[in-house]
C-alpha cells in the first residue's frame, strides 16, 4: 500500500515508532556504565598466542579479533576483520580482503602486514614475542607454509595439504590480529599490556586478579554500549554467587548446578543455560602400568558410575557423556554406549589381569570449579570410592589449576580429571590435541596415548570436504578410543550464566565465552 493513503494518524504513529527504534538503536549509555563479571578463577596471560585457559579466553576475546568469527549464539562463520574471502580449486590458497580503516588500540593500522605478522609468530621457533614451537601450533596453523601480505589489504594463505575445517578454525582465539608495534615494543610482557583491535580497550590488571577493558571510541563496528566491563575472578562458588546476589557482580559464569533453580527463581535475574561444546572427563596415563594394558582401564570405565555422578554433580543441568565430541559438533556419535556401571565386571577382570588389591593409583584434579566441572573435588572423591569399591586404591591430589597445568607435562599421575571447551565447532583442534599431540599440557594429550589408526583418521578428515563423510571418520576415530578405553568420558554440561535483569544485550556463545558488544544496563 502507499503509504500516502493510510490515515493521517496511523502514518504519524508509524513514524513515531520508527523513529523511537532507531533512537533505541543508535542510543550510547553514559561513559561511566559499568557491568562486573564473575569469572571462576583469575586470567593466567591476556596473549592470545599463549593462552590456553578460559578464563583469559574470555577477557581476550574483548580485546582482539580474528579474520573471522562464529555467529552470535551460534555456529556459522562471518566475516570480522576479513570483510571477504576467496579459496581455489583444491582449497590450498585463501585469499582474505580486509575491512579499510581498521586501527588497532594505539593508534597503528590492522593492516595485512600485521595479519601475517600475527599468524607467522604463531609458526615460529621460540624467540622473544613467538608463542613457541612447531607442534604447538594450532591446528589450522598445521599445514600453513606461508602467510603474505599482497598488498595493504589482501592476505594469502597457503596450504600444503587442504585442511576441511580451515575456515572454522581461524575463529580459534589463539589466531587473533595482534598489533606488532605492540608486540616489538612489550615483548614477553604484551602478555601483561595486550593492544588489539576488538571493542574494548585494556585498561589495568590489579594484583587480586581482576582485569579491567574500557569501550574502544574509535571500534570499526558498532560501538560499544557499556563504558566498562570489569572482569573479578572469585574462585570460591558460595562467594560468588553471593556477590551475584547482592549486586555487587551483575553477571557469573560458571554458575553451579546447585545454584541453576536459585537463579531462576530469583526476581530480578535469569539463567541463561546452553548446551555447549564441552565436555568432561577422566584421562588415564597409558604410559604407566598398570593403565598400559586395556584391559585394566577397561576395568576402571567398568567401575565409575557416570551416570550418578551426572545426577550427583550436575543435578540436570548436563547428559551422560557417550563419547569424545559433544552434541552439535561434526561427528557426534549418539550411537555410542559408554561403559556399564559393573564393579562386578570390574573385579573379575582385574582379577583376570593378576592385579591384587595392592595397586595405587594417583589421580590428580584442580580443586576449583570449570565450566566443564562444577566440583572437581567431589567429582575425585566419588571415584576414589568407585575404584576403592573394586580393590584399586587411589590417592587423590587437588591443587589449584594454574598448578595443574604447570605439573601436568611430568605426566606423574596415573588419572587426571580434565574436560576440554571446544573453541571453534571444528572437531580438529580438539581431538588432535587431545590423541595427536605431545603428552602433557603442551598438547593435551593427557593420557599419553598415541595409536596409528587415531592419526590417520585424524588426517583423512582433515582432507575431507565433504561433511557426512568427515563425520563418519570422527565417529570411527571415537569408537577407536572407546575400544582402548584411554578415557572415562563423563559428562556433556550446558554452559551456565546468571545475570542480572538491569543488565540486557550478553550474548553466550555455544563455546562457553560471553559476548559484551551489544551488552547494556538499564
């Protein structure tokens, strides 16, 4: 209809609600809004390069940006400082265009040099400013044997083998665009003084942990509609939460399930809980007898009881985990069957393997919340009693997770509780740290396990376009290490967080990060 024709007052009203939104949209809170976020434990590096932890993941993911992104809330890849993208037959070179006239936060221009700049340190040998070596490198980083800068804007990349899940993998926060002036002038200690090009500036890093980001007033996308978010970590989930109710947080990750039905029915918050790209689970160091043999780590899935540990632990808020990759990624396999709860089962096979009730096993744990475990602790404890229950004694070791992840590389435990957030919804990262990589922190790879068939797979799907086919092949690969029985897969968790309702706009990604952009508080 033209709109010339509608009645006078109707076409008034229209405009009058027309322009309330677009006042709605383009309005600016006050410089000094301020929105506190309570993180489980504090930043470990705010490097983007090194960084490994959740925790510094999240604050980073405020700071910097990539060439692409996921999706708000979900799954799909978008353009971010890359505005375009184009690959050939064969899918070995990318070509990236980027958006003009975006700057970093001191001012010098994120331009393709810089890209490069970025990605090359991922690829270096250690040196000052490198974030260290070759199989260290991120997995879409692994068959990269160049990256250019054809021009001020225009990047080419290029593979020595296809790599299927490339383009999903370049949303890892590992391969952020850092500043190099930044970077030269810093150092090591860029880690402590990050320049990126993301909506939020750093602005101070406090001795208690906390971590403070201001609005970037020169942001190439929409600007910010918070002046600040300040990060707090407190570790202690009573105290959070407490602070959560008092006000003085105005949002908490990692709500614990005990707390999920306090939140909703609190007036004035909500709960936000999304199924997540997580998981958690119990890895057992195959290097060390008596978990080299299959058989005994046959026996040990045969005593957990994952199933009340679930109800236990999680109280409804996650599912039983079935295998390695979680629902919602490539090559979930809803098929697969854990192993029965039967110490019955349990003790006759060890029994069957000459082991006695003398056995130790040490099992190490953080003792502070994950997102993918609420009650590391208790979650140790529960299966002390299991394997206990079928004649294996097992002392448990807890200590904080910046001392776990330091220890971890010693490898001198025979179970480790861990669980992995996936970054990016491509299963490559994942599971080649997780069943590729060097034992230890450095590549995940837990249970020292390395099996010729795994990397193969792991290859083949890498190499596969097409995505029904790499599924199957992600599938095998897990009922592989169902059949050695190198885990206890235990749990997929939702992804927690409480807000408050003055506080509108956080976004909570699949990968457990919370986007702040289009945040504000009434």
């Amino acid at each position: 209809m033209n709109p010339r024709r509608l009645p006078a007052l109707l076409l008034a009203l229209l405009l009058a609600l027309a322009a309330l939104v677009g006042q709605a949209r383009a309005a600016r809170p006050v410089p000094d809004s301020r929105l506190a976020f309570g993180l489980l434990s504090p930043c470990r590096t705010l490097d983007p390069a090194r960084t490994r932890d959740v925790e510094s993941i999240q604050v980073e993911r405020t700071l910097f940006e990539g060439l692409v992104r996921l999706k708000d809330g979900g799954l799909d890849v978008e353009p971010c400082l890359a505005e375009s993208w184009a690959t050939g037959p064969g899918q070995r070179e990318w070509t990236f265009r980027l958006r003009p006239g975006v700057r970093f936060h001191d001012g010098t221009a994120c331009n393709a040099a810089a890209v490069a700049f970025s990605l090359q340190r991922l690829m270096a040998p250690p040196a000052a400013g490198s974030a260290g070596r070759k199989e260290d490198r991120p997995m879409p980083l692994a068959d990269v044997t160049a990256v250019e800068a054809l021009d001020e804007l225009t990047v080419r990349i290029t593979l020595q083998e296809p790599h299927a899940g490339f383009l999903q993998g370049l949303t890892l926060p590992q391969l952020a665009v850092v500043s190099p002036a930044a970077v030269a002038e810093r150092g090591k200690d860029f880690a402590r003084h990050p320049v990126g090009t993301g909506p939020f500036v750093f602005a101070g890093w406090t001795p208690d942990g906390t971590v403070t980001v201001r609005a970037n007033p020169r942001y190439w996308g929409a600007a910010p509609r918070l002046g600040e978010v300040v990060f707090r970590p407190v570790a202690n989930d009573a105290q959070r939460f407490h602070d959560f109710v008092a006000g003085n947080l105005d949002a908490i990750a990692g709500v614990p399930p005990a707390d999920a039905a306090r939140v909703s029915r609190m007036g004035d918050a909500r709960l936000y809980a999304l199924p997540g790209l997580a998981v958690s689970y119990l890895a057992m160091n195959t290097a060390r007898p008596p978990l080299d043999r299959p058989e005994v780590r046959r026996a040990v899935n045969h005593a957990v009881n994952t199933q009340a540990l679930v109800r236990l632990i999680y109280q409804g808020q996650a599912e039983p985990a079935r295998g390695i990759l979680p629902p919602g990624a490539p090559g979930y396999a809803p098929q697969l069957e854990g192993y029965p709860y039967d110490p019955a089962r349990a003790r006759q096979i060890l029994a069957e393997a000459g082991l006695g009730k003398g056995v130790q096993l040490t099992l190490w744990t953080m003792n502070a919340p994950r997102p993918y475990l609420p009650n590391p602790v208790k979650v140790a404890e529960a299966i002390k009693g299991n394997l206990e229950a079928v004649g294996l004694s097992v002392r448990v070791v807890s200590m904080d997770f910046p001392t776990l992840l330091r220890s971890l590389p010693s490898q001198d435990y025979d179970l480790c509780l861990a669980g992995w957030v996936m970054d990016t919804p491509d299963p490559d990262d994942f599971l080649s740290s997780a069943f590729g990589g060097r034992p230890g922190y450095g590549g995940y790879n837990l249970s020292n396990w390395r099996d010729d068939r795994v990397l193969g797979l792991l290859d083949q799907a890498r190499r596969q376009t097409a995505p029904d086919l790499r599924a199957g092949l992600y599938v095998r690969l897990q009922e592989i290490v169902h059949e050695q029985a190198v885990w206890v897969s235990l749990a997929y968790p939702r992804m927690l967080m409480a807000v408050r309702s003055r506080v509108q706009g956080l976004v909570l990604q699949p990968t457990g990060d919370v986007r702040f952009g289009e945040a504000w508080k009434e």
